[in-house]
C-alpha cells in the first residue's frame, strides 16, 4: 500500500479517536454535572426532612403522654364510678332493711289497728241496732 494512503488513514483516525475522546470528555462532564444536582437534590431533601423527623417524634411523644394521661383519668373516673356505685348499694340496701324493719316492726301494729277498727266498727253496728 501506498505510504500516502496509510498516513492519510492514520491522520483521518487520529481526529476520529481525537473527537471521540472530546466526545466522551463532554458527556462525562455532563454526567458529573447530573450527578452533582442529583446529590444537591438530596442534601436539600435531607436538610428538609430532618425537622419534619424531629416535629414527628415530637408529635408521637406528645400522643404518647395524652394517651398515659388519658389512661390516668380514666382510672381515675372508674374508680370514682365505683366508689359512688359502692356507696349507692349501700344507702339501697340500708333502705331496704329499714323499710323491712319497718314493715315488720308496724305491719303488725297496724293489722292490730285495723282489727280493732273492724271490732269497734262490728261493736257500733250492733249497738246501734
């Protein structure tokens, strides 16, 4: 082959391999600079959820003590709802046994009252007849 030919050859494939390398240099830089916005996306993503993080922790510790508190008072209210519900069965039952006192203590003076009213009644329909 022609000495011509060759150097003409290698000169054409020294500039293709020339701009194949400021091709790859260019989208290399264009690489680098898409991953340098995507890492400055995250650092601000990063920075932005950081207080959303701490004002959630926040918020679950703060729902955490409503919820002990709420426990508290109901615990609190049952047991008043018990001591009431103790104190009434036994004004109840109390009253119970007073009524029941009480009937069997005057159910007989009464039934005597009315026997002796049905006899003075029976003693007045006889005497005036």
């Amino acid at each position: 082959m022609n000495p011509v030919i060759v150097d003409i050859f290698i000169i054409i494939l020294l500039i293709a391999a020339s701009a194949v390398c400021i091709a790859l240099l260019y989208g290399l830089k264009k690489i680098i600079q898409s991953v340098s916005m995507l890492q400055k996306d995250i650092n601000e993503l990063s920075t932005s959820l950081k207080p959303l993080i701490e004002s959630t922790q926040l918020l679950t510790e703060n729902i955490n003590q409503i919820t002990e508190e709420t426990k508290s008072q109901l615990n609190v209210s049952k047991s008043i709802i018990n001591d009431v519900r103790y104190r009434a069965d036994k004004i109840l039952d109390l009253e119970n046994k007073v009524r029941d006192g009480m009937e069997n203590a005057v159910m007989p003076f009464i039934n005597s009252l009315s026997a002796i009213r049905k006899a003075f009644d029976a003693f007045w329909k006889r005497y005036n007849n």
